[in-house]
C-alpha cells in the first residue's frame, strides 16, 4: 500500500492510499466511502481485492479524515465539493492504467455520488454495496423512529453551534464538515433524495450515466432498505442496472448490517462474489447476478 497526495486544486489536496495488484492486472477500482467512514476502514478489503489483480484506490473526501487540513468549522466543503473529489481520484487512476477498465465499489454514499460525476465515461461500472436513496421515509423502521429528531433538532442546533457536525462526540455519523451535512439534510428530507433537492440538472446528470450499475442490499441493513436502494439505482434511469439482496442465511452469518460487508469475516464469502461481480460488470451490456443472493431487477 501506498500513500499518496492528490492535488485537486490550489486549495484542496487528498489523501489517497493505492493497492498495486499481484501479478497481471485486471482493471482498477476506486472505492468510494461512506458517509463519515475513513478509508482505512476499506484497508483489508482493499489489500484483499489488490491480491485478486485490481489496482485499488482509497481516499478521504476533502475536509475529512486524512484530508483535513487546519479545523473542520473552517472547511467549505458541500457534496458536490466530494463528488469533484471523486472524479479527480477516478481521473487519477484511469490515467495510471488507462488501457484497463476502472470499475467504482461504492459504499452507501460512494454509490449515490457517482450520478455528479461531469465525465462518467471514464467508468466501467459501479458497484452499489449497502447504498439507497437517504430519504428519511426509506430508513429502516428503527432509524425512522429517531430521526426526525435527528433532522430537524439535533443537525441544525449542533451545526450552528460548533460550526461543523461534531458526530464523533454525539457518536451520530461522525465529525462532517458544515456545508456537507446542511446540504445532506436537504436531500434526506426529499422524497426524491438528491434530484429532487437539487433540480433538473443533477437529474440529468444521473440521466447521463451509462456504465452498468449492480447493487447489493444487505437483508438486516440497520440504516437502508431494499426499497430505498430500488429508489437510489433508478435514479441511473438511463443505463443497465440490477439490485440483489443478500441475506445473513445466505453466507451462514447472524448479522451482516451496513458495514460488515468489508469486515474480514467474510474474505471467503462476500468478498470474492465481490470481485466476481467487477469482473463480470465489464462485459458489455451485461449487469451480473451474484451467486446465492435474491435478485430483482430495479423498479
């Protein structure tokens, strides 16, 4: 593993770390974080899908993690701020390998910023694991019950107080700078998430994607559902898309959740049908099924 520094512009430079593959490569992924997750939680799995001939790269949004320079109440930072940073990750490694297919794994937010990107040719594909449209309504029923408190009370004060979200002390979400959670808020309290918030433009953006998108939903997903991630993935309106759920039973597990999907636990389950699905991705027109999981094609 590597680490390095990205310069997207003048002002903001991330920190990214890369996984050379073993042997010939395949193609290259850039795993795309959640909300409020540090890539170093991706780190194994990352080392895991390098040993399987990807070139894989990590990296934390601008003004958070390893990419927080100075205090985050003086970030100016929104999402459409993290999906330029995105696009210049995904730039950065297609030009390191640009005769090889780059594929996006995209955990819950990683999966929704992908319909910002201004050059989504550069992609091979997406795939969507634990991710949905974030509108509260979509929640699991035990975050439903909580969050309207969060929402409309707990955001908006400890924002204005602190000048960011300080989630790690409230142990909600994690430290967010100002501009990203304000504007997340606004696309959770949407019925039609990030489009609806935003209008006609980002619509046409999502409109614009044509790289094949697979999402897995995870069946005990503490935060999303199945109907959530139906609501995310047919916002790509325009391209070959496919959502499967994978159940606990179906890896003999009692809890996968929203984050065990890149816990070591399942290197021998999960993870390669994950490799496998890249893999099939890059065949034209095809969005793969993945073995021992109950699909649905998005509606």
């Amino acid at each position: 593993m590597n680490k390095q520094t990205l310069q997207v512009n003048a002002a903001v430079s991330l920190a990214l770390r890369v996984y050379e593959p073993e042997g010939t490569q395949r193609a290259s992924v850039v795993i795309g974080g959640a909300m409020g997750v540090r890539q170093s939680f991706y780190e194994g799995f990352a080392l895991w899908l390098s040993q399987q001939g990807f070139r894989v790269t990590t990296f934390d949004y601008r003004g958070h993690g390893d990419s927080l320079q100075g205090a985050m109440r003086d970030v100016k930072a929104d999402l459409f701020d993290w999906a330029e940073d995105y696009e210049a990750v995904i730039s950065a490694a297609k030009a390191a390998s640009p005769s090889q297919p780059l594929y996006l794994l995209g955990h819950s937010l990683g999966a929704q910023l992908p319909g910002l990107l201004k050059k989504p040719e550069q992609v091979a594909g997406l795939l969507s694991v634990a991710s949905g449209s974030g509108y509260w309504r979509d929640n699991a029923p035990q975050l439903k019950r909580i969050v309207p408190y969060f929402w409309w009370v707990l955001v908006p004060l400890a924002t204005r107080l602190c000048g960011y979200f300080p989630g790690r002390t409230l142990k909600k979400v994690g430290d967010l700078p100002a501009g990203v959670i304000l504007q997340w808020r606004r696309w959770c309290l949407h019925p039609a998430y990030s489009v609806g918030a935003e209008g006609p433009a980002v619509a046409r953006s999502y409109g614009a994607v044509r790289f094949p998108v697979l999402a897995l939903s995870m069946a005990d997903d503490e935060l999303m559902t199945l109907r959530g991630t139906h609501n995310l993935v047919n916002l790509y309106a325009n391209t070959e898309r496919r959502v499967e759920s994978i159940t606990p039973a179906d890896v003999k597990v009692r809890r996968i959740g929203h984050f065990g999907f890149f816990r070591d636990q399942f290197r021998q389950s999960l993870w390669p049908r994950a490799a496998e699905a890249l893999a099939a991705l890059g065949r034209a027109g095809v969005v793969p099924a993945v073995t021992g999981t109950t699909a649905g094609a998005a509606h």
